[in-house]
C-alpha cells in the first residue's frame, strides 16, 4: 500500500501513518467499555472464532477463512458482528480488500459501535483507493474512541486529503495541533498545512509555517512555501529573503535564483536583482540572461556594471538585441561615438531594425555629421513606425543647410 498515491502535493510529502496499518484483531468489547455492550458470544461463536484465530495465527489463511464462511452459511437468525469482523480481517490478509469491506459492513450493521470494525473498514477502503470512504471510517472510528486516539484522528485526515476534501479534514487535524497535552507531531502540522494553502488560507498557512520554522528551521521546503506566501501578498522584499535562505539550504537546486532576482526586481531592489541574475551568467548562460542582468544594473544606476555585462554577452554571441541595448547604454551616458557604432551592429544583425536607425541618425546628429546623420533618417524613414519623426529629423537636417552662412552642411 502506497500512501502517496492520488493529489498529494509533493511540497509537502505526508508522511502517512496509514501506511503502517496493522489489521487490529482484538475483541471488540476491549476498547468499547463505555458504549451498549453487544451481546455475549455463545459456546459455537467462541468454538469457531478460537479455531479461526489458531488457524490465521499459523498463517492458514485459507482454513480459517473457510471455518468461518462455513458458520455464517448455516441456517441460524443471528450471527455474531465477531464472526463477520474476523472473516474480514482473515480475507484482508489474503489481499482481498473488496470482500473484506463486505464482511466489516456486515459487522458494522449488527454492532455499529466498535471503534475497530471502522478502523479496519477504513483500511479496506484505503487499499480499494476509496479515500472519501476510508476517511469516513477513520473518522468514525475515531469518535468511538475518543481523544485518546489522535493517531486515528491524523489517519482520517490523510485520507481525507487524498480524497481532495481538504476542507474535512482541517477540523480533524486543528483539534490535533491544538491538544491541551504535549507537543503536536511535525506530520499533523505539515498535513494541516497542506490543508491551509489547498483551501487558499494565506494568513493561516502563513502563522502555521512561521510556527514551523520555530521547530525546524532547516527544512528548505518551508522557507520556499514562506517564500510563496509572501509572494502572495505582494511582500516581495520578504519573498526574496526567504527563497535566498531556501537556496542556501538546498544548493542543488538552481532555479531560486531567477526567481529571488526576480522578486528583488518587483521589490524594486534592482541593484540585488542584479546580483542575482548575474550568478546565472555561466558558459551556458543565454543571450537574454546577459540582457536582464544589464538592465537591473542600468536600472540600479550602475551603468558601467551594465556595460561591461553586455560585452562579455556579446563576446560570446552577437545577437541585435544585446548590440541595442548596448547603444541605448552608451547614448544615456553621452558617449555618442560608442552609441552609434552599437547601432550600426544592431542594423547589421537586424536590418529591419528602424529604432536602430533612427537612433544612428542621432547619434551622428549629436556629433555634427549631418550627413550621416540624413542617411539614417532617410533610412529609418522607410519604416512606417518611424517614418514621421524620420522626416521631420530630415527637414530639420534641410533647414540648417538652407539656413547655413557657409552654405554646407559641416564636413564628416
């Protein structure tokens, strides 16, 4: 039996007691002391259920299967709930679990107040997969006996989640995180837990796993669901500084850096995004990597960082984009001269480019090369997104000539 199986999120891994289930075979009548008492088993009841009993304890499941089918097919009007409920336990060990449910149903409607018929019915259905039903059972058998039996209480739950009905077992697992004795067990309020975020409890997942890290501080999976809540709430600084904490617990994971620069970026902390998107920048780091670490650096006020960033970029692969945002640096820090070669190789890798034209035209108009400067517009003038401020840049450019005491247009 495998307690994984169905929707359980693999966030938070239960670790279900359900599957140390042990089929309990003790008499009923042990552990219902303060419910109506089923009546007494007669001299035959006892015969059989002592011959059932040393046949299953010698693993003879198959004897003792048939002693007790042989009993309950004889006529009679009463059958003990006992005779039912061994059957179903000797035909669950045998791995029958359909027939077993049978058999403690049967039990249950002759004697519907033995916490161990529930139980064990409970099991049966959690091995058929029938989660809903088993957690039912669970459940019932639980109220039977009471608070003394969390471990049932926990087990219901589980079954519970597994059957996509958080919102059942959150009651069962509130009451076991609260019990007035001792300390609750990490299990019931990792599964708790799992209950708040599926029923999209923020405030409450959020003071649960704050409460958990008091506990376990070094469990990487909880800085990242802190990491998450945080998110959610629009608390990105927060989210940022716990998913940093999450990678440093688990360094084999790569993936929190991109998300810790990008939560630093909706912080608006770029100079921290930077750093982060810049622990990305290896051998195989791609064209667009290099291009997002030069922006949270331009965007941080660090424009050299993001300068020399976009050349180790396009060291290694020239692509138009890096070669624009390149210019664009270049232009916002004045030095024209570098811009407008950057545009050039923007238009040599993108022809179709005609931002990038349009901006060499400035860059030459910055640098009183008017002629180079009208080859640009004429050229980004092509383009029907630029083609209005293109000529209006070159008869602008016309108007100096016309209005120029020498009659040209300063040299290149």
């Amino acid at each position: 039996m495998n307690p994984r199986r169905g929707n359980v999120s693999a966030l938070l891994a239960i670790a279900a007691i359900l599957a140390a289930f042990w089929i309990c075979v003790l008499p009923a009548n042990a552990i219902a002391a303060e419910k109506e008492e089923p009546r007494p088993l007669d001299r035959a009841e006892q015969q059989v259920l002592y011959q059932a009993q040393q046949a299953m304890e010698k693993k003879e499941y198959a004897r003792a299967r048939k002693i007790l089918a042989a009993y309950i097919e004889q006529p009679s009007d009463k059958v003990h709930y006992l005779v039912y409920f061994t059957l179903g336990n000797v035909l669950s060990m045998e791995g029958n679990a359909e027939d077993a449910l049978e058999r403690y149903r049967a039990a249950a409607n002759l004697y519907p107040d033995d916490a161990v018929v529930w139980q064990n019915m409970g099991k049966a259905c959690y091995d058929l997969e029938r989660y809903a039903e088993a957690g039912d059972c669970l459940a019932r058998a639980h109220a039977l006996k009471g608070p003394e039996s969390p471990v049932l209480a926990y087990q219901a739950a589980v079954a519970y989640i597994l059957a996509n009905k958080p919102a059942t077992a959150r009651p069962l697992l509130e009451s076991l995180v609260n019990l007035p004795s001792g300390t609750p067990e990490p299990d019931w309020l990792n599964a708790l837990l799992k209950v708040y975020l599926d029923l999209k409890k923020p405030e409450e997942a959020l003071a649960l796993t704050r409460r958990l890290l008091q506990r376990t501080g070094s469990d990487p999976r909880l800085w990242r669901i802190l990491s998450r809540l945080y998110i959610d709430r629009g608390e990105y600084n927060s989210a940022a500084a716990a998913m940093e904490i999450y990678a440093s617990l688990a360094p084999e994971d790569p993936d929190p850096v991109r998300l810790i620069g990008d939560l630093y970026h909706l912080a608006n902390i770029p100079l921290k995004a930077a750093r982060q998107y810049e622990k990305l920048l290896s051998p195989d780091a791609s064209p667009e990597d290099y291009e997002k670490t030069a922006a949270a650096y331009f965007a941080a006020h660090h424009m050299d960082r993001a300068i020399e960033v976009l050349q180790r970029g396009l060291a290694k692969q020239s692509t138009a984009a890096m070669w624009g945002q390149l210019a664009g640096l270049y232009y916002e820090k004045g030095d024209f001269e570098q811009a407008r070669k950057a545009f050039e190789k923007t238009v040599l890798a993108d022809p179709k480019n005609a931002r990038a034209h349009l901006m060499e035209g400035y860059c030459a108009l910055q640098q009183d090369q008017m002629i180079a400067a009208r080859n640009a517009f004429e050229r980004a003038a092509r383009f029907p997104q630029q083609h209005v401020e293109a000529r209006k840049m070159i008869a602008y450019i016309d108007g100096l000539r016309r209005t120029s005491t020498q009659g040209k247009i300063p040299a290149e």
